[in-house]
C-alpha cells in the first residue's frame, strides 16, 4: 500500500488565487513527520514546510501552510495569493520515527502534484 | 541556510562505464546522507542511506555491487554507478540533515542527471 497519496496530478490555477494541494499518508507509528517540498523543472528539491505528528498546530511559513487533520491523516498544503514562479512539482514526504528507534530514516515521497499558474 | 553540493549536473557516458557522484554538506557536518532516484515525471525512491564510517543501508531492490557507496568523512559521500547500461539513465540526487533532530528538514543537492547511451 501507498503510504503517500497525492491525488492531484495535475492543477491549472489562476495567479492570485489559493491553491490546496492534496496528501493523505499511511502510517502506524505514532511519531512522524510530514514535509512538502517543491521541484522546478530545473530539478533541484526546495523545502517548504514541515508538520510533526504531535504539533497542535497547523505549520505555516510565509505564503505556505499546512492543513493538518491528524484523524484523517492527511496533511494538505495551502498557497496562498499563488505566484507564476509557484509552478513547480510539488512533492509530499514522510519520516517515520518507529519507536523501537530502528526503520527507514529516509523520506518517503508521494507522486507529486505538477502546479501550472496562470497568468 | 544549509547547503548540499553534488556533482557532476550532467553524465553522459557510453554503456559499461563506471561514474561516480559526489554529494557535499558545505557548511555542516552529516553524519547521514541519503541517495535517491527520480525516473521522469515519477516520484524520488529511495535508493540507500549513507552512514559515515560504516556501511551503507540500502533499500529493497537496489542492488549493492551495482551501486557503490561510500562515507568517507562527516561531508562527503559518493555513489558510485558500476558498468552502467541505459537502464541506469537516471536522475540521481542526494540529501542531507544538519542533525538528528526529527523535524529537521533534509538538504538536497541540486542532483545529477546520468544519460547512458
């Protein structure tokens, strides 16, 4: 099963407007964490934001926030008054932390979203 | 902020030719680095997780002889692609943590495109 869902293929928004870019994940370890990251077509991963499983609060970084519905597991990133240089792929990530201290330490990475602003 | 250099950008290279890349932590020391891949318009995979001073921990699937990895110091691991064929053609691309600090995000380097012809 995926433990990384990102539903959106594909999206087309107006510059200006919000935009919501879907993640749902799958887990059965009670820390984790959760981080969006950005690819332009030049390649390079740019990290945006970052939620821990016991935040109690919804992360925000400028522009950037994360909607945080632990029940549901998903972990939905908000742009706000989006930009044309916000076109990118976007890509959802995991870290599980197993509390036997042991497990994969890498990201694990969704399908990613390809984000088109219109002008 | 934190900052991963990897090199080579490019590789183009004839079948069966070794090529190695190098991923750098320039202002910080990283104890773990980790190797992905990225095929086109896919998602990055996990290939291995580069320990320093020890042996690599790779990911199912990935064969270990065929991709060598090495840690050598606390800001230099490199990925080695032994007696590459096309179906290696690739984007490779590391990433790094400044700590061992869950919420601490990874760095990434800029990563590596590899066309085997």
């Amino acid at each position: 099963a995926q433990k990384i869902t990102q539903t959106q293929p594909g999206m087309f928004v107006q510059e200006k407007e919000a935009v919501t870019l879907d993640c749902t994940y799958d887990t059965s370890d009670p820390s984790y964490g959760l981080f969006w990251y950005k690819q332009p077509s030049s390649g390079e991963m740019i990290f945006l934001i970052y939620q821990g499983s016991y935040d109690q609060q919804n992360a925000t970084e400028g522009r950037y926030s994360l909607n945080f519905q632990k029940a549901r597991k998903s972990a939905n990133l908000v742009i706000s008054a989006s930009q044309l240089g916000d076109s990118a792929m976007y890509f959802c990530a995991m870290r599980e932390l197993p509390s036997s201290g042991g497990g994969a330490d890498g990201l694990t990475f969704g399908k990613g979203t390809h984000l088109i602003i219109q002008p | 902020g934190a900052v991963v250099s990897q090199h080579p950008s490019w590789v183009i290279c004839k079948s069966g030719t070794s090529v190695k890349i190098e991923c750098r932590s320039l202002d910080f020391q990283a104890t773990t680095m980790f190797w992905y891949r990225q095929f086109p318009k896919q998602s990055l995979m996990l290939m291995a997780t580069s320990n320093e001073g020890s042996k690599a921990t790779y990911e199912q699937g990935v064969e270990k002889d065929k991709f060598l990895i090495n840690h050598a110091s606390l800001t230099l691991s490199t990925l080695t692609v032994t007696s590459a064929h096309p179906e290696d053609s690739s984007f490779y691309i590391c990433s790094a943590r400044e700590a061992e600090i869950s919420n601490q995000p990874q760095h990434f380097g800029d990563g590596t495109r590899l066309s085997i012809l």
